[in-house]
C-alpha cells in the first residue's frame, strides 16, 4: 500500500496514524454483512490494529486463548469471554480499550458495493473481505479504496 504523499490529506497511511495514535487495545471494524445472530456479530473482526505491547492486553489474550477453541474465530472469542459474567471485572475496567471504528469495514462473506462504501462511509480506506458486486472480477479478494476516495480528492 502506498501513501498519499504525506501531507496529512487523509490517505491509508494518514488514516492508519491517527487511528493508532488513541488509547485502545483492539480497533477495528464491526461486522457490515449479511445477517448474523448477535451473540456472532457483536465483535471486532480480527483483521484489526493491536496494542500488543500492553502487557495487561496480552494476559486476557492468553486468558481467552486458553477458555475457547479457536474454532469459533478467536477475534470473537475475545468479545466472548469479555460478555461472560465470570469477566465482569474486567469488561467493567477495560471495555472501553477495545474500540470500534470504521477506517476499516469487515464484509466478510457478503457482498457489497464499493461504489456505496465510499458514498457512506468517508474515513472508510480499507474493506475485509466480501466480494465488490461494482467489479465481480474481483470475486473473493481484498479491495482497498483508492487514497484519491480516501482523501476526498476524487
């Protein structure tokens, strides 16, 4: 990925900066696609920026890692046992740590239109997943918004 040439015009890179510049553990995305049950799609997609430097971070990971299976995707496995009652404490202490944005959109599975992302959604710079239904070539891969959207200089 590229930059937009600094300046702070608000590309991938601008964008990437002032996301990791708050206080958080975990930031990204909620879940956009097609319907899930809530107790699967309250979570934040894995697919994420972390705080895995935070030493208290990393023992609820470890906490997490060792009460689930990884079968049931470990980014909602930690929303899991954040929710559970034995984790009160610590969802009343450190829920606010783990923060939901939208730079990026989790799609995965589903479809969705680029062209409406980037009406909707102007801080939007990266999409997880899903298929683009504006360019079905593009079926099953990746698709970043171009820093020229992004920048609101389109």
């Amino acid at each position: 990925l590229a930059d937009n040439g600094g300046g702070g015009g608000g590309g991938f890179f601008d964008q990437l900066g002032q996301n990791y510049r708050a206080a958080f553990w975990m930031k990204g995305s909620q879940f956009h696609g097609r319907f899930l049950p809530s107790h699967l799609r309250f979570h934040i997609n894995g697919n994420a920026l972390y705080a895995l430097g935070d030493e208290r971070f990393v023992a609820i990971l470890k906490i997490v890692q060792k009460a689930y299976s990884i079968n049931m995707g470990y980014d909602g496995n930690i929303y899991r046992w954040l929710m559970s009652d034995g984790a009160f404490r610590y969802y009343n202490d450190y829920a606010h740590m783990f923060v939901f944005s939208d730079f990026i959109q989790n799609y995965h599975w589903t479809e969705y239109s680029l062209a409406r992302v980037a009406a909707t959604s102007a801080r939007t710079v990266l999409i997880h997943g899903g298929n683009n239904t504006d360019a079905p070539s593009l079926s099953r891969q990746y698709t970043r918004l171009s820093d020229d959207w992004a920048s609101g200089r389109d």
